[in-house]
C-alpha cells in the first residue's frame, strides 16, 4: 500500500538550502556598501539586525516544515486508510458478484 508514497526531501536539504539563501542575502546587502562606508557602530548595527532579520526567518521556516512534516503524515494516514477502504469495498463487491452471478444459474 506504500505505493503512492513519495520521498520528501530531508529536513537537512531544506534547511541548508535556506541557511545558504539567507547568507547569501546578507552578503549582498553587505557588498552594496558604498566606498564612503558609514562608521564601524552603524556596519554592526546593520549586521546585527540582519542577523535578527535572519533568525526570524529561520525560526519561521522551522515552523513551517515541522508543520509540513505533520500534514505529510497526515495525508499519508489517509491515503493508506483509504486504500485499505478501497480494498474493502473492492472484496464486498467482488461477493456480490458472485452472489448474483449464483441467483441466475
């Protein structure tokens, strides 16, 4: 029954993949400072914020995929009740078949 399943990525591959994108957009904030960069207190503070801006997000991401990984069980449990059912009504209908086909010989 395990048929209609379908491997998800690990939470690893997701993770990092998010970890990458986010470092990779506070690189480029960063690299987009002009020459006349502003003093050293107002470079931290960006970087802190966007360390901040950056946690946030990972922390909502988080959240998410461990909500995701319970709605993959979820459908998962149903799709096997499901097939189980399916086979169910399959077997009744299979008797009954016979049981007619037995009422006309």
């Amino acid at each position: 029954m395990g048929s209609h399943r379908r491997l998800a990525p690990s939470g690893f591959d997701r993770g990092s993949t998010a970890a990458v994108g986010l470092l990779s957009v506070a690189a480029a904030l960063l690299g987009a400072v002009p020459a006349t960069a502003a003093p050293h207190d107002d470079r931290r503070a960006e970087v802190d914020r966007l360390h901040a801006e950056a946690e946030r997000a990972t922390e909502a991401y988080n959240k998410a995929d461990a909500r995701t990984d319970r709605l993959r069980e979820e459908v998962t449990t149903a799709q096997d009740s499901i097939a189980r059912q399916q086979q169910h009504v399959n077997t009744l209908r299979d008797d009954l078949g016979s049981l007619a086909g037995a009422q006309y010989r």
